[in-house]
C-alpha cells in the first residue's frame, strides 16, 4: 500500500469528523490485515511524483488505484478567493489535523457562518462549528482545533441548499446527530419544507425511501432556543461573496425546480437578496486531483469492470473509479466488483516481477526519498 501521506487511513483519519467514532472504527479492521503476512505499508510516497505507475508496473503483478478525489470542487463565483469564505476540505482537514491544512488559520469572531451544500460534510462542519467545549473535549482531535472552536463566537449557522428538501443529500442519521447537539438548535422554516408535485411524486418512490426518511427528520426540528441556532434553507445558490479583503456577507439567488420528477434541476430567478456573515465554507462535493496520465471518463478514471482502459494489469476502485459519490461503506462493495477482474487476470497471465522486496526501497533510495514503511 502506497499513500502521499506518512499515516494511513485517508479519509477515514482526515476526512471524518471527529464526533463520528462508529465509523473511524473501521480503521481497526485496516489495522488488523496489515499485521497480516506479505502486508507492506509505503508511508510519504507520492506516487505519479515519487514513483510513477510504470516503475511499479515493472516491480508488481497488478496495481490498484484507490486515490479518491482529493480536490475540493469550486463554487465559481466572484470573491470566493476573499479571506473567510473556505472550502469544505481545509476546513476538515485542519480540525483532523490534515498535516496539508493543520496551519490553516480560521477567524471564528463572527456572529454568523454560510455552510454552501445539502450533503453530509455540511452537516458534519455545521456540528462541529455548534459544539460546545465540553462536547469538543471528548473527542479524539487536536488541541489546536479544539481551541479555536470553544473560543468562537458564533451565533448561527446557516446552511444552504440549490435544491429543494426532497432532493437533500442528508442522510437521516446524520440529521438526527443534530439534536444531539448540547448548546445549538436547528430551525426549518415550514415554507422552506413545501414541495412542488414533482418532487411530492419523487418523495412517493420506493428508491427515494432514504431522501423521505431524510425529509421526516427535517419536518421534525422544533427550532428549540439554544446558544446557536442552525438554520436551513433551500432552493437558494451564491453568486458572489461580498466583501473587499475578508468576508462581510453572500448574495443568494432563489432558485425553482423545474423538470420531469426524478430528472429535475435547479433553475436561478431574478430575486437575489445579501445575508450578512463572516465566514463561509463551501461543500459542495470533490474532484479528482490526478489521474497519472490516465484516461479519464467525467470525474473518474474510465475503465471496464475495474481494468483501466488502455493500460495492462493496472485497476481502479473507488471514488477514482465512481467518482465522488455515496457512503464510506460504499467503497467495499465497489471492491468487490473490482476483485474478480484482478483475480481472473492474475490466473491468465504470467508474473512479469520477480518478488524482490527491496527493489521498490532501492528505488526510492536512488531518488532521495525517504520513506515511512512497515517491515
């Protein structure tokens, strides 16, 4: 296993949040095949920079690219670069001690934050911005991070949505984590909760059945007065952060659903109106980063059951071969239908590496690079 950074885990150790314990455990299933015999982990090694895919092509049988997509997608719109208005990967990845965003510096001294996104980041960031210090000292993150969020002044949290309520990403059990909450309180406007007949028909659907438990959970926040208030709000898009250096406010678009149900979009209007903040962080979903020179189909790397296309012996799972969509627990079934094309391969085709152990050491030697491995 090679991996960019010196620790293993990934997204599980940078990209969860802290409050999510069930599913960080699952690092503990990792750990367990890594004590496995003819397990080597390769800590601090940069493949496509270090070492590209055919110096490994040229020491291993089969090469698995499980690299994600490491990228924050863009909002695209005029002072999105001011100081203050964030994406949702710097933020995660400084309160999770990402050692690319552990410098971030965050000014948490404003009354008011803008969460851009309806899918569970946001919700993660909107919990961890409303914890209380004492929640926060329960939780296994660094005390850096953990400063600065008890230190903060926040008051309320908006979070925003393009589309409409049956359209949420949210999953139920993440919006049920709100009420958790000690010191915060979550507020659905009842006109934000309407539905057009479209999306009323969609809501009916037997595939939709998650998006409905989704939107029950919605329909259930009594908006209880707390110390902070997160607020929802949907068919709403940015188009500009206002400000001159930092931060002072984003200018919402109202949007309507227009379409077939099940094949509906978000579509702008003429009303726009400014809500003043200080802080905003976008989550709207990730892009691959680099796909090494590999064809690419949309936001994955094109394949054919898992083989890479127009490579030999070289596969793909994950967001790599997906893109970036659904669940953690997702990713092994995907593997699972990547497995049986490796398998099958290795049975056709002759070794083409002699199974020296050190040559990939040697090799990072030669280049200077010094990596973080288990014996």
């Amino acid at each position: 296993m090679f991996e960019r950074l010196s620790a293993p885990h990934g997204l599980l150790r940078y990209g969860v949040a802290p409050d999510q314990k069930k599913i960080k455990r699952i690092a503990d299933r990792f750990d367990r095949i890594a004590l496995e015999y003819g397990f080597r982990f390769w800590g601090n090694v940069h493949v496509g920079r270090d070492i590209t895919v055919e110096e490994l092509q040229e020491r291993y049988d089969a090469i698995v690219l499980a690299v994600g997509a490491s990228v924050d997608r863009q909002m695209g719109i005029p002072g999105e670069g001011l100081s203050g208005c964030y994406s949702s990967m710097e933020f995660v990845g400084w309160y999770n001690g990402h050692p690319d965003f552990k410098q971030q510096s965050f000014d948490l001294n404003c009354e008011r934050a803008v969460i851009v996104g309806n899918g569970n980041v946001a919700l993660d960031v909107a919990r961890m911005l409303a914890r209380s210090e004492q929640e926060l000292h329960s939780l296994d993150m660094p005390d850096y991070a953990r400063e600065l969020l008890s230190a903060s002044k926040l008051k309320e949290i908006v979070i925003v949505g393009r589309r409409g309520p049956a359209q949420i990403s949210f999953t139920a059990q993440e919006l049920n984590m709100l009420k958790t909450l000690e010191r915060a309180s979550v507020f659905v406007g009842d006109s934000e909760l309407v539905l057009n007949d479209e999306s009323q028909f969609e809501m009916a659907s037997h595939e939709n059945r998650h998006r409905k438990r989704a939107y029950e959970v919605l329909q259930s926040f009594d908006g209880e007065k707390k110390d902070v208030g997160i607020r929802m709000t949907f068919l709403q898009s940015p188009v500009e952060v206002l400000g001159d250096h930092c931060v002072k406010g984003v200018c919402l678009c109202h949007n309507v659903m227009k379409g077939p149900a099940d094949d509906q979009r978000a579509a702008p209007t003429e009303d726009v109106h400014d809500l003043s903040c200080g802080l905003v962080i976008s989550c709207i979903g990730y892009a691959m980063d680099d796909t090494f020179g590999l064809p690419k189909f949309g936001d994955h790397i094109a394949h054919e059951e898992g083989r890479v296309q127009g490579t030999d012996r070289v596969y793909v799972t994950g967001w790599a071969k997906t893109g970036p969509q659904g669940l953690i627990g997702g990713t092994k079934a995907d593997a699972m239908q990547t497995l049986p094309a490796i398998l099958a391969d290795l049975q056709m085709l002759k070794p083409r590496a002699s199974l020296d152990r050190e040559a990939v050491m040697q090799l990072l030697k030669q280049k200077g690079i010094q990596p973080v491995t288990s014996l």
